[in-house]
C-alpha cells in the first residue's frame, strides 16, 4: 500500500510539472508571436526613451529659432519636467540688429505644392510615400485618423488642421504601467483582461472619443465660465494625444487661468516652456501628416503679453509706444521678441494689432494702448516692420482684429461688439495696405495670417459678427481685398459668440464664412471634451453634406502651405521682406507713406 501510495504521488507530482512547464512554454510563445507581448509592451500611449511623456519620441531642438521640418521630429531626451528657471524682469534697449535680408520673391518648394509662390495647392504629408510603402498599419488604407494609401489626406487629418486649442498644464505627466506591461505580458494579458487594457488613468479627459458618441454631446452649449459639464481635465497629456493622432493643428499657450483664476497655466519660465513646446512638435512628427504644429501666444507688448517678465522674459513696450517712434525701432524690436519666441518654440504671434485708434476710450483696444495710432497710414507702415521682424526670427505673424476693433464700445470677450455706426472706412487701410495682391508680394507670399473679430456690422452682415459672416470673409477679406492666405477666428469662446450660438451653429458658420482655423482658447470657458467634441462636430457636418470636403480640402491646403512656409525657414516666411514700399489713397485718406533707407516712415502725397 505504502509503495503504491508514493508511486501515485510521484505521477501526480510529474504531471503537475509537465503541466507548468506546458503553461510556461505557451506563455514564452505568446510573448514572441502574439501583437504587444515581449519587449513591445509599453506603457499604452508612450514611446520608449522618454520617461513621463507619453508617445513622445523625440525632442525639437529649439535653442536657435525654427528648424526644418525633419529636426522637429529628431530623437532626444529633454524631459518635459524641466526645472523653474529663477524670474527675472529685464527691460531691454532697443538691440542692435543686423540689417534683413535684401528684398526678393523667393520660389517656394513646399511637397504637393506646384507653381509660384501665391498658388495653393494640395500638400502631401511628410514621408506619405514611405508611410504607404512600409507595410499594413503604416499609411495602407486608412482613412480615419491617417492618410490614405494613395498619400492624401484623410478627412480626419484635413479637420485637425483646422483646430487650435487651449489646454491646461505646463509639462506632461507620468502614467502609471499596466501590470501586464511590467510582467512584459502585454499581448498576452490584453485578451484575458480586457477590462484593465482599456482602463485610463483617474480623471482623464474623454478627448480621444470620436463617432457617434462624441457628434452626441456635439450640440451642447458651452457652459458658464468656471464650469463644465463634464468632469475630468484636458491637460498636456491629452493635448499630447490629440496632436498623434492628428487632430489638433494648433495650440495656445497662457499665463494664467481664467476660470480658476490661477495665476499658472501653460507658462512657467522659459526652460519649461521651451520643453513644452519640443514635446509638442516631437507628437506633432509623429502625426499621420507629420506637419508642424502651430504653438501660438499673444505676445504684442504692453499690457497683452503671456510670456511675462515674472517667468523670466522680457518687457516689450506697447504699440502705442512703437508707433511714437520709427519703423525701424519696430522692427528690432520684433526681431528681438520673435527670437525670444522663437528660442522656446513659439512659432506664431497674435500679433500685430492693426486697429486704427479712432476711439481712445474703446475698453479692447485704446484703453490697452495696442493700436499703433490712429493714422492708418503710421498703423500701416509700423504693423509691416513688426511683420517683418517677425518673420527674421522665424516666427508667423497676425493681423487682427479684421475689419476694425478700434471704433468698438465694448470688448467681445464679455458679449456682443456692435460697431455698426462707429466703424470708419479708414480703419480698413492697412488691411488694403498690406493684402493687397496688385504691386504687393504679401497678399501671395507672405507667411502670415488674418484674425476676423465679433464685430457686428449691419453694414456689412446683417445677421452675423465677422467670424461667422461669409460677407465678411469670404466676400470682403478675400474677394474684394484679394487675400488668399490663412484666416484664423477670435476665440470662439468669446461671450459674443457664446452667448448667441450653440457649438454646432458656431462650428458651421465659421467654416461656411471662410475660416481655415477654428481657435478654441478653453480658458475663457473650460471645457475638457471640446477638442473631441468640435472635431466630431465638423465631421458630422460634412457627412451629412452641409459642409462640402473640397471646403474643408481648401482650408488645408492654406494651412500646409503656411506650415511648409514655416519649415522653409525665414527667407521664404516673410516674403518678399517688403515693407511698405508705397501705400496708396484709400477710402477717403489723403496721402501715403513709405519708408525710407533708414526704416523711418516719410510723407508722399499722391498725384
């Protein structure tokens, strides 16, 4: 009894063996064959080589200005958790700058783009043909959130192109590892727990939902300031995310918060936002287009100026100030800024303000001291050598607020901006100025854009402001005055437009009218699923036919050519590097003004 007791526990034993040397064996054969096990189990969302950033797998190098579009995907390790550089507050004279290059019409070279420089064309994305010719999942046939295999653009793609967002947080945040990740069982254990595979991190935003789910909750207002009807953050992480997955084509960057009133937001110092800002484009290369992001601030001077002295900038003088002195003083002093912009990432300016003083006492404008004066012409000539600053250091440039804030008695930030018996024709000219496509490279090669206001003009649009009026751009910006580039809306969030118009309604019109970019501060009024919810909002409106896909094909095709402009480098950013070789009458005004050899603006009457 007793052998025949061990002999059965010594096969119970052996059997048990065999059995986990089997299970052992099905697990090593799963982690070598199957998708995500092994070494491929990574963090969901990250990219090996930079711990805390998620799918971050390279760092812009920003030190020196812009770079060509291949540096702003390369490899590096700058952590996105930079330490605060101690405030200073210097207040600059004006440098000495060299001297900008000699005027001329560069040919541009942008990919699908044929022709002289003022012809849009389609731009093909960066490594469309590699990304079509490396395999299934690299670029074959997909059309949601990639190209299609034939190297254009999905709609999803040509959507996020037209989006620029706000987010909350200055660095990207560490995400804690699957478990089956840290046992390198992530192919494995994806189909026996399905339920921890697709669980997100507390509090994480629903900025990745697309479909029907999101065009659902598309047609919510938007809530009031300091509330949302959701709860969860849309912070770098999420932005992060967006821009992978190619839907965000743009970014703004705040000081503070608006609507918890934190004196923090996306700007710490310089060494964090030029983090910030590598970890962005890092994402934005590793988009299905792999185009460059736009990371925009309102940096004009004065009192409208995000990158503070406190967090270690400089103090730049308002245009009120400039518009007192010489062009020339203007332009260093734009060179000096764009370089400080440009030296942290920034890459595009809401600036300069082309408002005409007409009204001191308007709360926007005159009150702020942003306008350059109220002679169009000196508004005119100071706004083209700011542009042209600009455009040395690397940066894009805007015009804003078109067709004229400066007649305005009240700010469209708190609600609707009627100027329609207080807006001058005047305050048009420098938009004439400086568009105009006749004589003019700017209105052609110029890399720049134009912001359109909630302004109210009866006169031009009875029903809508600007940035939802195709009078107003379609009609006025780009018929009459011929402008062919980029336009870009005011914060739609503005109580102007929040206060009249559900999401949906907002969405259309802008696109209808003509814009090419929808800006969403989320500052003003905090939302964490907008980005999701805009995006699934436009899609819809193109399914059902009420926006055409040649319409939104047309906006991005502005947008990249803008973009391929930007990786050209500043010789072809600014055009012709024109000033205001001569401004004709316009409207009413008498006189024009051109700059002489020394930059200073002189008086040339017309015969």
């Amino acid at each position: 009894m007793t052998k025949k007791f061990s002999r059965g526990a010594m096969e119970a034993t052996c059997l048990r063996r065999a059995r986990v040397l089997l299970c052992a064996g099905a697990i090593l054969l799963a982690c070598a064959v199957l998708p995500g096990g092994g070494n491929q189990g990574n963090c969901e969302g990250r990219a090996p080589g930079v711990p805390g950033m998620p799918g971050v797998s390279g760092v812009m190098d920003v030190a020196g200005g812009l770079v060509a579009s291949g540096a702003m995907a390369a490899t590096g390790t700058a952590a996105a958790s930079a330490a605060v550089d101690g405030p200073t507050a210097p207040v600059v004279p004006a440098p000495k700058v060299a001297a900008p290059k000699a005027p001329s019409v560069p040919g541009v070279s942008v990919p699908g783009v044929s022709g002289p420089a003022n012809v849009v064309g389609p731009a093909a994305p960066k490594g469309a043909a590699g990304k079509s010719a490396s395999g299934a999942g690299q670029g074959q046939g997909r059309v949601q959130g990639g190209t299609r295999s034939h190297g254009e653009p999905s709609l999803s793609d040509m959507i996020g192109q037209m989006l620029m967002v706000g987010f909350r947080g200055a660095e990207a945040q560490a995400v804690a590892a699957r478990a089956g990740d840290v046992m390198g069982l992530g192919g494995l254990m994806q189909p026996l727990f399905p339920a921890a595979a697709s669980a997100k991190k507390a509090g994480t935003a629903n900025a990745t939902k697309t479909g029907a789910t999101a065009a659902a909750t598309a047609t919510t207002t938007a809530g009031t300031p300091g509330t949302s009807a959701t709860s969860g953050t849309y912070g770098v992480n999420e932005v992060l995310d967006d821009v992978r997955a190619g839907r965000v084509g743009g970014v703004i960057l705040f000081d503070r918060d608006v609507t918890t009133r934190s004196p923090e937001r996306n700007i710490i110092s310089p060494k964090q936002v030029r983090a910030l800002s590598a970890a962005l484009q890092a994402a934005a290369g590793a988009s299905p287009a792999g185009l460059p992001l736009f990371v925009a601030v309102d940096q004009e001077g004065g009192r409208v100026q995000r990158l503070k002295p406190e967090r270690g900038f400089t103090q730049y003088p308002p245009a009120r100030q400039l518009g007192q002195g010489t062009t020339g003083e203007t332009r260093l002093r734009a060179v000096a800024m764009g370089r400080e912009l440009a030296d942290v990432g920034v890459n595009l300016n809401f600036a300069p303000v082309v408002d005409v003083d007409v009204n001191p006492d308007s709360p926007a404008i005159g009150r702020l001291g942003r306008a350059y004066g109220s002679d169009p012409r000196v508004v005119a000539a100071h706004a083209a050598a700011f542009i042209n600053g600009m455009a040395q250091a690397g940066v894009v440039s805007c015009l804003k607020h078109f067709p004229g804030h400066g007649s305005a008695r009240a700010d469209s930030h708190l609600g609707v901006t009627d100027v329609s018996a207080t807006r001058r024709p005047e305050e048009l000219w420098p938009y004439r100025a400086l568009l105009r496509p006749a004589g003019n490279a700017w209105a052609g090669g110029w890399g720049g854009m134009v912001m359109v206001g909630h302004l109210y003009d009866n006169r031009l649009d009875a029903a809508h402001p600007a940035t939802l009026s195709r009078a107003t751009i379609d009609g006025l910006l780009r018929r009459d005055m011929g402008w062919r580039g980029v336009v870009i809306t005011d914060d739609l969030q503005m109580g102007a437009i929040t206060d009249r118009y559900p999401l949906e309604e907002v969405v259309f019109r802008a696109v209808d009218a003509g814009a090419d970019i929808l800006l969403f501060g989320n500052n003003l009024r905090w939302q964490p699923d907008l980005t999701a919810r805009v995006h699934a909002t436009l899609t819809g409106l193109v399914q059902s036919g009420r926006i055409s896909e040649d319409r939104i094909r047309q906006s991005y095709q502005r947008v990249t050519r803008l973009k391929g402009l930007l990786r050209a480098g500043d010789a072809t950013l600014g055009g012709s590097g024109l000033g205001v070789p001569e401004l004709p009458d316009v409207e009413g005004v008498t006189g024009a003004k051109m700059l002489d050899s020394d930059g200073n603006v002189g008086v040339m009457q017309q015969n």
